[in-house]
C-alpha cells in the first residue's frame, strides 16, 4: 500500500544520505591509519577530490528522487536511480580508479617497464626481493629470479655472479642490501642497479 511505499523511499533516501556522508568522511581518517610505505599518499588527495564528486552525485541523485516522490510525479523515481546508478559508475571509473591505480599500482608499473627496458638494451640479471606481485614479470617482459625473503646465500651468489642487471625491491627492504646505485625511487619501491663487479 501507500504506507509501503513511503517507507520504501524513505529508506532509499536514508540509505543514500548515509553512503553519501561516508564517502565524504572516509578519506579524512585514511591518513590517520599506519599505511605500507609503497602506498604512494600523494594520490590520496586526488582520490578524495573523486569520492567528493561521488557524494555530491549521490546527495543529487538522491534529493531529485525525493523531490519526484515527494511531488508524485509517477515514474519518475525510477528514472532518477537509473540515472543515479550511471554516474555512479561513471564516476568511479572515471574518477575514483585512476587514483587508487596511482596510489597502489602505478609506482612499481613504472619500475618494472624501466626495468625491462634497461635489460632490452644492456642485458644482464632482473632480481626481485621481498614483493611477490607477477606484475612485475608482465610489465619488465623479463625473467626474474624472485625472492620473497632474505636468502643471504642465493643473494650473495647473485651478486657475485659477476653479471650485471637490475633488482627491484621495496625501499625498507633496500636497507639490508649492499649499498647499490639507486636509478628510481618512486612510491615506496626503488630500482636498484648491479654493477659488473662493484661487490
């Protein structure tokens, strides 16, 4: 009946201010929280600025469905949730994905194609130390020899080879290594080279 459907709508509408109110509250407690140092936090500015757009979408979209409600315009509610649910997507796609791609991903992408192309053009060794993500076979296009913990013998023997090339790791994890030549440090991971004969 007609009761059901005010408390239908009226729960929409609710549900719809509270999502609304936690996009908007959620990135302001983010930094409060002890995030991995390959967290690239820069990006955090540019996701709140997306999750702002999405609460504002929201808070329009549900407003016009209330309005339509409130007025009796019939059909129209479901025109508005339509709409609502499109440039919900479209936002996030557009707005929210891009920055938590650059937040999480887009710093070690960026290592990993410099890597491979660096071993494209000189040769030698790709090592990966403490980060078990296949990306970076992908991305670099380049074998690998992946430790995903400290093995001081297998590193030693690596280093030692007398073949030069490239490890990946994290930047934390790059202070148990041999001092090396730094060629990228970007969003909590570096590139680090292995010099013909330098160990």
């Amino acid at each position: 009946g007609g009761s059901q459907k005010k408390i239908g709508a009226a729960t929409l509408v609710g549900i719809g201010i509270v999502f609304g109110a936690a996009l908007l509250y959620l990135p302001s407690i983010v930094p409060k929280f002890q995030l991995p140092d390959t967290v690239e936090t820069a990006a955090l500015g540019e996701i709140q600025n997306a999750l702002s757009i999405l609460s504002f979408v929201i808070f329009i979209g549900v407003a016009t469905f209330f309005f339509s409600w409130w007025k009796g315009i019939p059909g129209n509610g479901a025109w508005v949730l339509v709409a609502l649910m499109i440039a919900f997507t479209l936002t996030v796609v557009h707005q929210v994905l891009p920055g938590v791609d650059r937040m999480l991903q887009s710093p070690l992408r960026g290592i990993a194609l410099e890597a491979g192309e660096r071993m494209r053009s000189n040769g030698g060794q790709l090592i990966v130390y403490g980060i078990n993500k296949p990306s970076i076979l992908f991305y670099s296009r380049q074998y690998a020899t992946v430790l995903t913990r400290m093995d001081f013998m297998l590193l030693d023997h690596l280093f030692r080879s007398g073949e030069p090339g490239y490890l990946i790791t994290t930047k934390k994890k790059s202070r148990q290594l041999p001092p090396l030549p730094v060629l990228i440090d970007r969003g909590g991971y570096v590139l680090l080279e292995l010099p013909k004969g330098a160990l």
